[in-house]
C-alpha cells in the first residue's frame, strides 16, 4: 500500500481587484476588499500548514493583471512565504491575468524562480516538473494561458478566421502535450495543471472578467488514464467536468467574489488525497464575503419608497456587498427620501444605489440610436461606447471584438490580435 500525497488546489485569487466594492479601512488604510482576498487566501494557507499538505497547486490569476501595486504583490507574497516556510512544494501556475501581453513582457509570477524560493516551481511553460513530496514523488505538467503566438507565429495564421486559428492551435498543442504525456513516469502519481477554458466548462463570471481572450480545449485532451487529476484554472465558478472522476478535471473556482456575477457562487478549495491510480477530492469553502443584489420595480406601486425598503428588508444585507436597482417613474422621484434608503442599507459593507426611470428606459437614450436613424451594428456600437466615458479605454478591443463575431461564421472567443494588452469583455451588457 503506497501513501497518499496530499494536496491543496486553489485558484484565481485576482487579489487586488473589486476595490470599489470596498472601503478605505481607517485603522490600516487598505482597502477592505483586498483584506478579504488576503482573508480568504490566508485561510487556504492555513490550512494547507496545519494539515500539513503536501504540495499545493495554484491554478493561475493571482493579480487582475501582471502590474500590480508593490502592497499587493506584498501581500500576495506573504501569504505564499508561509509555504516556502513549511517547506511545502507550490506550484504557481501562469494565467491570462498573470501574463504581461505588451510583448514578450514575462509573468507577475516569474519573480518567484528569479528569487529561488524554495520548494515554488513557476509554470510558464509547457513542462513537466518531478517534485519529491514528503509523502513520495509526484509529476506534474504544467500548461500555463496560451495564447496564439505561444504556439503559432504570424505568418501561420495570416488570413484564417478565429475559428480556424482555434483549430490549428489545438492541432499545434496535441503533439507537445502527448510529448510529454509520452516521457511521464508511469510508477507515479501525475496531475496536469492547467489553466485554460475547456469547451465543457460552465463559464460563470469569467465569461464577464476576462474574455474571451484564447482558445477553447476539447476535455478529450484531458480526459487521459495517464493523468490521476487534472488541476484547473480560469473558470471563477467551482465545477467538475468530468462526474465520472476517471480523472476529476476541477475548477475549485476563485477564493473571493471577484463581481457581482458571482453572488450566488459557492466559493473555496479543493483538497485532495493521491496515490498512482486511486484519487479522491473534496470542496473545502471558504467564507467568502457575501453580495446581494436587490431589484425592486416600484413604478406601478403607489408607495414606491415603501416598496423599496419593503424589498431591501427581505434580504440578508448584513456584511455583504449589496447593489440596490429600482425601477421608477419621474413623476415618482419626489416620493423617493434617499436619506432613509442610505440608512436602511447601512448594516452593509458597502452599497451602490442606482434608480432607473421607467420613462426614461422606454425611449432610446441615445439619439443616434433612435427608430428611424439605420446604422450598421459597428457603427451602432461606437455610438453607443463613445457615450461610455467608463468603456473609453477598450473601445477598440470592443470594437475589433465585435467586428471579429460579425464576421466569422459561429462565437468564436478568440480574439484577433493578441499582443492587444488590454482586456476586451466580448459579453456586453448593453444598459448594464
Ligand atoms: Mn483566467
């Protein structure tokens, strides 16, 4: 009977963002939603000491980009230290959020191979990587965000569409992969640590976060006997796409809510216990700060105010992040005592009220847009974002993103020109 190796997966820590969900601690002057993200990771390393693990995977994401502030990064690195401190084998996996797309520009992440931390292994590349554990050696591969030009040069993809490029990507990653599928040591345990949308994948926030930005796996190419698990990482809503469990292919999902697109996702880690050929996993949660979102229409009550606190009474606000959306008519405004609206929300942790005038919303708020005015859906578009001070700054990666569905054939998520450092969110909320 051989030991099991234990191991803590976790993923998408995006520490660093939603700070307008947040507020200025006064006692330590940060954010109060980046000590929510330490918070939680804390909890993570916690308990990967105090069990002890015996290696921990990290799916990638660790920053909302590659550039963050120093005290980020510093409390990020804080709570990693821990591991390096317990002598517990990490491996830091890179993400699309870790890579910095302004050329060959490297990984938040790489800092930690520069400084030889101990025991921390930095998965930028298509490798794999033997680490002794104290309970017997494991072989993990890493396979870090690609992106077209990882495996693709320029002239290779000139003139295809987005759905062509996909399909030549994956024909280009079949053969490094089965490379080192070929090479692993069948005596041991191997996990394939990934970070990637697999086509199966229920998308949850991401779909929102980050984009489409990348190419989509067949789960056939992770559905393999030779691996005993397969370690996931980009989908921010916990899920195993594979119930059959021959391997578990998991997202533990993101520690923290990143937006509002996750307040009904659970939030945690995952723990597991492997020897070659018999795994088992669990979903450890996490106590994530809660969001709650409070949609009234009051525009057909005779006591819209009433509704309204009425509505805000009903929810579990306390703690939690809440965004309150009311729907009214103009002529209702002066029914409405923000006053009393502010102080039925105070036991939140932070609140956005945004009222929405029923008349307003029946008639189109741009002109140019209006009934009557023919527009293609570009130009449509660019109306539409250069009334979007907000949406200024990826306007053209919106636009380009748009242009790329217009013409290819099917959703394509694959964006057109990578070295775009920005992040285009392909989902549009248009009134959001
Ligand atoms: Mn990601």
């Amino acid at each position: 009977m051989t030991k099991a190796i234990a191991i803590l997966h976790l993923s998408d820590i995006h520490m660093g963002s939603g700070f307008s969900h947040g507020r200025i601690n006064p006692k330590t002057g940060l954010n109060t939603r980046l000590e929510d993200f330490v918070n939680t990771l804390s909890q993570c390393i916690d308990r990967a000491i105090n069990q002890p693990v015996d290696l921990v995977l990290f799916g990638g994401d660790a920053f909302p980009d590659a550039t963050p502030p120093p005290y980020v990064q510093e409390a990020f690195a804080c709570q990693f230290r821990r591991l390096a401190d317990a002598k517990i084998p990490t491996v830091l996996l890179v993400g699309n959020h870790d890579q910095h797309s302004q050329g060959n520009g490297g990984a938040s992440l790489s800092i930690y191979r520069t400084l030889a931390v101990p025991g921390f292994i930095v998965g930028d590349s298509i490798k794999t990587h033997r680490i002794a554990t104290r309970n017997g050696e494991i072989q993990v591969i890493t396979l870090p965000w690609l992106t077209r030009s990882t495996l693709l040069t320029r002239p290779e993809t000139e003139g295809l569409s987005l759905a062509e490029v996909n399909d030549l990507l994956i024909k280009k990653l079949e053969p490094v992969l089965e490379a080192e599928i070929r090479q692993l040591d069948r005596t041991i345990p191997t996990v394939l640590l990934g970070h990637l949308m697999v086509d199966r994948a229920n998308l949850g926030a991401e779909r929102f976060l980050a984009v489409g930005k990348g190419f989509t796996i067949p789960i056939s190419l992770l559905i393999r006997p030779e691996f005993d698990y397969v370690a996931l990482g980009h989908v921010h809503k916990h899920q195993n796409l594979n119930p059959s469990n021959d391997p578990p292919i998991i997202y533990p999902g993101s520690i923290e809510r990143v937006d509002f697109s996750e307040e009904k996702e659970e939030k945690g880690y995952v723990s597991i216990e492997i020897a070659k050929g018999k795994v088992t996993w669990e979903f450890c949660p996490l106590p994530a700060r809660p969001f709650c979102t409070i949609e009234v229409d009051a525009s057909e009550k005779d006591d819209p105010q009433a509704a309204i606190l009425n509505a805000i009474a009903k929810k579990k606000i306390e703690n939690a992040v809440v965004r309150l959306i009311y729907k009214i008519r103009s002529e209702q405004l002066d029914a409405i005592d923000n006053g009393a609206i502010q102080e039925a929300l105070k036991s939140a942790h932070s609140y956005t009220i945004r009222p929405e005038l029923v008349s307003q919303l029946a008639r189109p708020r741009l002109p140019e847009l209006g009934v009557g005015t023919s527009l293609d859906p570009i130009e449509a578009l660019k109306t539409y974002l250069t009334s979007r001070d907000d949406l200024k700054d990826i306007m053209p990666d919106l636009l380009e993103a748009a242009q790329s569905l217009l013409d290819s054939d099917r959703d394509s998520w694959l964006e057109t020109e990578e070295e775009k450092g920005t992040k285009t969110q392909l989902t549009l909320e248009i009134g959001e």
